[in-house]
C-alpha cells in the first residue's frame, strides 16, 4: 500500500499532522468548557441576559 518513492520518515510526518489537525482543537474546546464554571445551560444564560437588559431598561425611567 506504500506508494513508492515516499519514504518512511515524510509518511509519519504526514499522520502525526493529520493526528495533530484532528486532537488539538478536542483538546482547545475541553479546556474551554471546563473553565466555564457556571455549568449555565443556554435557557439560563438567555434568562440572565434578558434581566439583565431589563433592568437596563427600567433604570432609564
């Protein structure tokens, strides 16, 4: 299956690329979800945004 005239060295440098193009952003959005302490699902965040700018609103009058 190896083609011919490609040699050992330029095929494992090819997979250790693909292997890191694959892991490495896995790895990036872990780390990000597990700094995010809140654990907030979106129906909670949507809620805390909304009484947020509400009480933007109702500070203006």
């Amino acid at each position: 299956m190896i083609i011919r005239g490609m040699n050992l060295p330029l095929i494992v440098a090819c997979v250790v690329i693909i292997l890191a193009l694959i892991i490495l952003p896995l790895i990036v959005s872990y780390k990000a979800e597990k700094k995010d302490k809140s654990n907030k699902n979106e129906w909670d965040k949507i809620k805390v945004y909304g009484n947020k700018i509400n009480n933007k609103t109702r500070e203006k009058y």
